[in-house]
C-alpha cells in the first residue's frame, strides 16, 4: 500500500519538487501546506504517514508546527528540510521529534532515502 505523505514549505515550486520525487517512486503525496499552521490542520485532518516539513515558514515556523504535531500525535513521523547554515534548527528540530531531516537544494536520491528510512 503506497504511503500517504504531507508536503509542508511555503515555496510552490519545492512542493511541486518533492511531489514530483514522491510520486514517481510510488508515494501517495495527500496535501501540501504552505505555513506551519496550515500544516499542523492538514495533519489532524489527514492523518499522512509522513510529513515533509520546511522550518523557515510564514505564520508558524516547521519547528513550532512539528511541536504541535508532536502533542496532538506522538507517533507522528516528519522529516524536517532546511537550507544550508540552519544547523541550530536542525538540532532543534530532531529534540523536538523530528525523525530525520533534507539539506535544500534537494536531491532525490537523498530525499527517498531519508523517506524509506523513516516509513519504509
């Protein structure tokens, strides 16, 4: 069964990046978000197998969305992406339960290894 995944960045053309990634090797991309909150709503309400989360958003940074994911679903599986030179965040990020995380610019290979890592 394909696994269901969330797209999380407040950049279209990233979104469409991971999508187009995702979906060729055989994941189901169920939402995208364009802000932490919008992403913490589209989690409650599709419940994904993954979510592929930015930390640099508007309204609601990735690091504050994945808390909140966190507290509403402690099973809850994200991979944080983050520019070159976040490293603080990144550390941030994975004591605050995130599973792994994606240095931008993207690289599908790295991208599908860190998704089969976390959810196979």
């Amino acid at each position: 069964m394909a696994q269901n995944v969330l797209i999380c960045d407040d950049a279209a053309f990233m979104r469409m990046m991971i999508k187009d990634i995702l979906s060729k090797n055989g994941y189901n991309v169920v939402g995208e978000a364009e802000n932490g909150a919008k992403a913490v709503e589209k989690y409650n309400e599709l419940k994904p197998d993954l979510v592929l989360m930015d930390i640099t958003m508007p309204e609601m940074d990735g690091i504050q969305a994945l808390k909140k994911i966190k507290e509403g679903d402690a099973n809850a599986k994200v991979i944080m992406c983050s520019a070159m030179g976040q490293q603080a965040m990144v550390v941030e990020a994975i004591q605050s339960g995130a599973k792994d995380f994606i240095v931008k610019p993207f690289q599908a290979d790295r991208v599908l290894e860190a998704v089969k890592k976390v959810i196979g």
